[in-house]
C-alpha cells in the first residue's frame, strides 16, 4: 500500500506509476466514489474505447432495415456497456 502526503491546500499529488496503472493523462479527469466503509474507489473519468471501436457494431444486425436514431443509440450503449465489461469495468 502506498502512503501519499496531504498538503497544506489539501491537494494530493499521484506518482507516474499510479497515474499510468489508471491510464490517466496529464489534464484528464479522475473519479472518486466514496464508499460506506470510510475508504475511497479511484478509476479514471476517462470513457473506455473510442469510435473506431464502433465500426461494424451495425453490421448483420439490421438485415437491410433503415434504423432509427433511437436503435443505432441503443446498439452502440450495448456495445460500449459489452466492451467495458470485457475490460473489468464495474456498472454500478
């Protein structure tokens, strides 16, 4: 476990190596989630993949049909919720 010192101002600085373990970036954003039992979850803020991860998410799936906004919104939450869940990410 890794001690980290408070300053006067109440700020913390991260080591590289924790920074890097969470795939966080200089001015990118961290989130905090308080837990009952008085410790702290930390994970990045950062949204897992990226829209070249979505290309041919569609594909097979329509049969020919037009699809709605609402059903291609709908496809690309399912696959980025699928593809989390392959990366370890907890849904809470």
């Amino acid at each position: 476990m890794r001690t980290l010192t408070v300053t006067p101002r109440g700020q913390v600085t991260f080591p590289k190596d924790i920074l890097r373990h969470l795939g966080v970036k200089p001015g990118e954003k961290i989130k905090l989630n308080l837990l009952s039992d008085g410790r702290v979850e930390l994970r990045s803020a950062r949204v897992p993949g990226s829209f070249a991860a979505l290309r041919g998410i569609l594909k097979d799936k329509t049969n020919g049909a037009c699809l709605s906004i609402e059903e291609i919104s709908d496809a690309i939450a399912d696959a980025g919720f699928s593809s989390s869940l392959q990366r370890g990410y907890r849904h809470e």
